[in-house]
C-alpha cells in the first residue's frame, strides 16, 4: 500500500484530535462507564486482552472506550501500555490441568470422564435479532435481576450433567484416549525454556512455545481464517479435524516470594482451551492413532482457541 505524507500543520492535527474526543465525551447520552463495558461487552474485553497479552480487564474497558469500540485500536492501546511496565518477575509454570472449569465441551465422545458443563453458551439459540423496546429490556432485566422470572428459577436438568457437586477439574479425554493407545505420544522429556517474543523476534524454524505464544496474542479473525485455509488443503477437501474437548475456567498464576521463597498466588485469570482430533493419513504415518492439536489463551475465546489446534 503506498502512501504520500499531507503537508497540514500541527494545528490541523490537534484540531482532529479534539474532535475526535469532543465527540466521545459530549454526547448526549451517559457516560459509558468501565463497568458497563465490563459486564454488557465481556467477549470484546476478553479478545482485547488475549491479543494485548496482558490481563488487565479495566485497562482493556478504557482502551475500548478510548478507541470507541475499535477492538484493533485497543489492543495496540494495551500493547503500547503494557511496553512501559516493569517485569518484576516470572510466574511459576501454570498447569492446564488445574483450570478450574466452568464450560466444558466433549463433542468427540457421547460419554466421558466426567461431565458436560454448558456454562454460559448461544450455541443452541436462534440468531434472532431482538428487537423489543429499551423499556421492555429493561423491565425483562428488572425482573431477571430480582429472581422472578421461570428462567433464573428453573432447576437444573434431572439427568445429572450439571449438579452442584460437579467437579470442576473432570478428567481430561485426552487421557481416557491415551489409556486406550489411540493417540500418538508426541510428549518431550526434555524440557526447554519457553521462547518469550515480547523480548526476542521469533523467526523460522521457530519452537512450539513460539508458535503457541504468536497464536495466542494474533488477531482473532485472521487466525480463523488460516484455519480454515488449513482443513480446506489444496485439494478443496476438508481435513477431518474433530474437536475433542473445550473448556474454559479460571487458572491461579502463582509467583515465587522473593524472601521466603514460597509460592504466592498474585491473582487468577480466564483461560479458554481445546484439544483438537485429526485422522493420520500420510504414507508413513500411523493410520490407527490420532493425533491432537492444542490451543490456548486469555479470556473467553472459543474461536480463537479452536483455531490454534
């Protein structure tokens, strides 16, 4: 793309400037508040801070609301911010199998090691624009936040898959597949430094802790659409890629106290991840085992993290 410079003075840039805030702050409706964005835009604040790489979910509703909805311009917002912290330290190694869910998916297996938990989803509802008066919506909200509608009062399902005592770290399927010797062990016993690309440009052949990390911070819409190049192939034939498990939870960050050399838990962050299922069907390949993708990142991501395996 080429581009030629405009020669309009630093006046006519400050006057763009103020334009661009006078028209966010002097509407005539309210002022958007940080907690508006918090609880009515959770996803956007999610994706923001996934492709920042920073979970911050104030910062995040700020940069929203600086760059009025643009979610690209806010991630650059967070990542220029997030430039000028300090390090301070590093976190221990995470394990995924602490993530204490709260949506877990199994679209391989009709029964698994544990259970289903749908959590908050639209997958099973009608994408019907809603269409009612701001009036009805609020009354409709009024009510669902005292507790008088069927739908905050309905109990759960008789079958069981989602009771109170369910345990929210279930047994991964991954396991139950690896106990039946039907997925390739591609586990190392060496165990390499993660390579950080906020410090040090990854470059080919790049490790998988690279890959993984350059996955995680890229544009959402842009890694689906590799993606989907990906199981197309050349051929125009879709690749069989079955999802094996989704999950998304909270996973404690622990740091090491710099006196007592004791484990200090700093905070807890929402991470979604997936475990993807693919046939083997090169010539030297084992076609009775799978093999499986991986994905993870910040926040409620779903695509993204489907993507990524």
């Amino acid at each position: 793309m080429g581009y030629v410079s405009a020669r309009g003075g630093l006046g006519a840039i400050r006057a763009a400037e103020r334009l661009v805030r006078r028209l966010r702050v002097t509407s005539e409706s309210s002022w958007l508040e940080e907690d508006q964005i918090l609880e009515k835009l959770r996803l956007l604040v999610d994706r923001v801070m996934g492709e920042a790489g920073l979970w911050a979910p104030r910062l995040a509703a700020k940069a929203l609301r600086q760059s009025e909805g643009d979610a690209t311009e806010a991630v650059h917002l967070l990542r220029a911010y997030r430039s000028t912290l300090p390090r301070v330290s590093y976190s221990e190694v995470a394990d995924a199998d602490h993530v204490r869910v709260v949506r877990r998916i199994v679209p391989a297996f009709q029964r698994v090691p544990g259970s289903q938990l749908l959590g908050r989803s639209i997958d099973y509802t009608a994408r019907f624009l809603e269409r009612q008066s701001d009036d009805l919506a609020r009354e409709e909200a009024e009510k669902m936040r005292a507790g008088t509608t069927t739908e905050v009062n309905e109990a759960p399902d008789s079958s069981g898959h989602e009771s109170d005592d369910l345990s929210r770290s279930p047994k991964r399927l991954l396991e139950m597949l690896r106990e039946m010797d039907l997925v390739v062990d591609r586990r190392l016993t060496d165990d390499p430094e993660p390579f950080d690309i906020t410090r040090t440009p990854a470059r080919p052949p790049a490790p998988r802790s690279a890959l993984l990390s350059s996955m995680t911070r890229a544009d959402t819409g842009a890694l689906v659409n590799q993606w989907y190049r990906n199981i197309l192939g050349p051929d125009g034939y879709l690749h069989e890629v079955t999802l094996g498990e989704v999950r998304h939870g909270s996973l404690s960050v622990n740091v090491t106290h710099p006196v007592t050399g004791e484990s200090v838990n700093v905070t807890d962050v929402r991470v979604t991840e997936v475990e993807a299922i693919e046939d083997l069907e090169g010539i030297d390949e084992d076609r009775t085992r799978f093999d499986v993708g991986y994905g993870l990142c910040l926040g409620h991501n779903e695509r993204k993290a489907i993507a990524m395996a």
